[in-house]
C-alpha cells in the first residue's frame, strides 16, 4: 500500500499497525472506518473485497485519504462526520483507533491534529461516546474492532461493551514504552 502524508493528518504508527493487522474478513460487507486518517484502514479494508467508508472529524484527513485510496486504485467514500453525526445505515465490521490520550488544557496541540490524539482528561472521553453509539450502527452479529492504550483503563472498556450487550474479546496486544495496546474484537449479538 502506497500513502501520503499530511503534518496536519495522523501518520500511521504501531496502534494503525497494529489494529491493520487483525482486521476481521470483509470481503463483501460494509465497513466503516471512524476517524480514518490517511485512510490506511480504510483502503486495506477496498483492497480485501470490503464495500468501504470512512469518516473523520478532520476535514484535510478527508481529502489525504481521496488521494491515498486513488493512489491505491479502490473506491471508499470518504466524509467529514464527528463520530457518527453524518452517518447512515448498519455496517457489518466498525473499525476505529480513537484519540485514547489522557490529556490537559496545556497537551493540547494546535489544529486538527489535536483531534487525533486527545482523549479527554482520562483519555476515554471519544471513547465512551463512541461505545455509547455505535449498537445503533451495527449490524446483528456485526463487530467493532478498536484498538486501545493500557493508559485508558482496558477493563472499563470491556465492561461497557458488555454492558451494551456485545460479546467482546482482546484478540492482538503489543508492548511499547510506558504502554501496551490491545486490539478489541466486540461482537453485536442477536436479540
């Protein structure tokens, strides 16, 4: 896969990689890609068969990831949306790597870019809307896989799945510095 990056746009790094790694079978499902970036998920997503959408809240992501899936020859509408404010309809695989930094008034960085990394003041601020959400764009029998920091409480993340009514697994993990992520497999299941 071939992309472009923007200073303005998240850059791939070992949460994307990560998250990439363990995306479920979509060829022919409808997937949708929250806060797509570049588009990296996205375009792996067109690549393996899937019927593709991403949205960002980042307007200059939206156009970085038009140019990278063109540059990658597949076909994934792209458009602006702050979590799902603009989106319609049920998806099968829900992929998300959300802002999980714990951050302050003063971590803040200026621009978009911001939107990429903070979390809120425990980091789960993005997080917990998204969990609170997204059973109602998701199909039955449906998955939301996302990727998470050991800095913004694994286990809550879990409880609150279930609490929704999924199943849910921790399927990937990785350690790096000060941290280890996870790779959240959760499963809608039927009524």
């Amino acid at each position: 896969m071939k992309l472009i990056y923007d200073k303005d746009v998240y850059e791939p790094a070992e949460d994307s990689y990560l998250l990439l790694k363990n995306i479920v079978d979509v060829k022919g499902k409808r997937v949708l890609d929250v806060g797509t970036g570049t588009g990296i998920l996205a375009i792996a997503s067109a690549l393996k068969g899937g019927i593709v959408e991403g949205i960002d809240i980042n307007p200059k992501a939206i156009e970085l990831a038009k140019k990278n899936a063109k540059l990658n020859g597949v076909k994934v509408k792209f458009y602006l949306s702050n979590l799902f404010e603009n989106v319609k309809g049920k998806y099968d695989v829900i992929l998300f790597n959300p802002p999980y930094l714990p951050t302050e008034e003063d971590d803040k960085i200026e621009g978009y870019l911001n939107y990429a990394f903070d979390g809120g003041k425990d980091g789960r601020e993005i997080l917990d809307r998204f969990i609170d959400q997204v059973p109602n764009y998701l199909k039955e029998g449906g998955v939301v896989q996302l990727v998470q920091s050991s800095l913004t409480d694994i286990e809550k993340t879990l409880k609150a799945f279930k609490l929704k009514g999924f199943s849910v697994e921790v399927v990937d993990k990785l350690k790096i510095p000060f941290e280890y992520l996870v790779v959240i497999n959760a499963y809608k299941r039927g009524d």
